[in-house]
C-alpha cells in the first residue's frame, strides 16, 4: 500500500454546495457578517477528512458542528460525501452556548 506524503501533497476533495446550501448561508449572512470565517475553516476540514465528522445513523448523510466563539456562530451542516466530492446540503446555527 503506497505511503501517504502528507500536506500540502495529499489529495483535497472538491466542495459542492448544493442550491439549498447556498440558499441558506445567503439567508444566514446577513445575519451574521462573520459566517465566512467559519464556513472556511469547516471547508478546508471537510476537504481533507470529511469521515471523521459522524454519520447520521440509516442515512447517507453526515453532520459537521463548529465550534462556538466570540462574535461568531456555531452551524450544523449536513453532507454527503465521496472519494473526490463533498456536497453540502443544509446549514442552520446552532443553539449551542459559548464555553468560558
């Protein structure tokens, strides 16, 4: 089995956002002027290793929660994914509470 070299050389899956993706996030950024900054870090997570964000049991489908800071929200998106592909289907904000 070949030996994986590692970043910047290992291979990054494409990110899809699907028409109700990019719906949502347009509706939640205007709420939020930070929603940028915390989609990109996500992205770049689920680019690289999307299987280790939990799958939804009996479902195709997977969840990815951010974490909540300071002046910017917590979102739960829902995605499939393949070998090549990531395809984002939902986003909400989360109820969760900053920890202190």
């Amino acid at each position: 089995m070949p030996k994986s070299l590692g970043w910047p050389f290992e291979r990054l899956r494409t990110i899809r956002e699907e028409p109700k993706f990019e719906e949502q996030c347009q509706a939640l950024a205007i709420i939020h002027k930070r929603l940028d900054e915390v989609l990109s870090g996500l992205y770049f997570s689920l680019a690289r290793h999307p299987e280790t964000f939990p799958a939804i049991p009996g479902t195709s489908l997977s969840i990815a929660k951010t974490a909540v800071y300071p002046d910017a929200p917590a979102v739960r998106v829902f995605f499939t994914f393949s070998d090549t592909e990531v395809h984002l289907l939902t986003i909400e904000f989360t109820e969760d509470l900053p920890t202190e």
